[in-house]
C-alpha cells in the first residue's frame, strides 16, 4: 500500500488523447518523511507507519522536539512483509504513476448551519395556496404522543466540516519536478486543506 499527503490547489481541466476536456484537482504532495514505526512486537501492539508533512520553518526549542513538521499523520499497515519503509525515508510523489486509484480523505468545507432544505435537500412547501414566509420550512417533525423529538430526525443543524473519504478517484497526470499530481474530479476539502492520498487495492476480474 502506497501512502502520502498532500495540500489542495485549486481545480482545473487537461486534454486527453482525444481532445476531450477532464475536469481535475490538483494537490501539492510530499515531500513526507518517515517519524517513527510500529509494530506489534513492540508496546504499541500494531503496525503503523507515522509520517510528517511541511518543515517548520522556525527553529523549534527543545520542549519541542518530535515535532519539527506542520502535520502528522499514522497509516496502518495491513502487510508489514511488504513494507520496507524505514525511519528517515522519503515519501515522494514517485510512489503512485498516472493511471492508480486512490482514496483521499479530507476535511470538507464548513457551510455554518443550514435550513432542511440545502442539507439534506427537502422540497419545502407549495409556493401557492397561501403559504407565506415558509416555503423552506421544514414542516412537521412527526410523532406528537412521546411530547419530543425522536434521536436522528434530520432537521436544520450544523453542515459540513466533517471527515469525508472519497474512493477509486483517478490519477491523470504527475508532475515529478513540482511535487504535482492531478486527480480526476473533485475532492473534499477547501483550498490549502490537508489530504491523505492512499493506493487502492487492484480489482480483481470476474
């Protein structure tokens, strides 16, 4: 399993060979280095592979030390016979090649609290037959006998700034030079956003 992080750019298009436009994201990778390895023979009881992402640039004082980089994050390894990372390696955009799937994960975008409507798309009310000043309300919530309302009604409340995973996205194209590589689509997050960009398995055929 190959892994690494990223930071969104911003969104854009290429041409393939048939001149046709993809829509792309395209996210600054790397370069990651390798912190720390666990195992299960140790006391940590799993195998793990901690990474740090983006130097500091100030001088860190020494109550401060483990923590020379912006962002860590821990991937586990199902395969610890197939990985051969080592503390002090390297994690470059090399790992992946145009064509892989991969899953990225990253915090979405924060949109404050919302009505029924934009978060889980009600219809709202007629916009005739004398409806006024409720025509994005939510309406009945249900049941009246228990005097509340049941856990999990879907009503307006806080949206978006969640963990979200998106799978089997499509590498288009790499840049080695610039740490660059464009994803077909789009992907969670806002602009400048961590991501954790991880290989998918190879499907099996039928």
């Amino acid at each position: 399993m190959s892994f690494i992080l990223g930071k969104k750019l911003e969104m854009t298009q290429v041409f393939n060979d048939k001149g046709d436009a993809v829509p792309v994201t395209l996210v600054e990778v790397g370069p990651c280095f390798v912190l720390q390895n666990k195992t299960k023979e140790s006391k940590d009881g799993y195998d793990a592979v901690q990474i740090g992402f983006e130097k500091k640039e100030k001088k860190i004082k020494k109550s401060e030390k483990g923590k020379e980089y912006k962002h860590l994050k821990e991937f586990r390894i199902l395969k610890p016979e197939t990985c051969n990372l080592k503390q002090g390696d390297e994690i470059s955009v090399g790992v992946f090649n145009e064509g892989d799937s991969v899953k990225i994960s990253g915090i979405s975008k924060g949109k404050g609290f919302q009505g029924g409507v934009k978060r889980y798309g009600f219809g709202g009310h007629p916009k005739t037959h004398g409806t006024k000043h409720e025509v994005r309300t939510i309406g009945s919530v249900g049941a009246t006998d228990p005097a509340r309302v049941f856990p999990g009604k879907r009503m307006p409340g806080h949206m978006g700034d969640e963990r979200i995973s998106v799978r089997n996205l499509k590498i288009i194209k790499i840049d080695l030079e610039n740490n660059l590589i464009a994803i077909k689509g789009a992907i969670p997050g806002r602009r400048g956003s961590l991501l954790e960009i991880t290989s998918m398995p190879a499907k099996k055929k039928k």
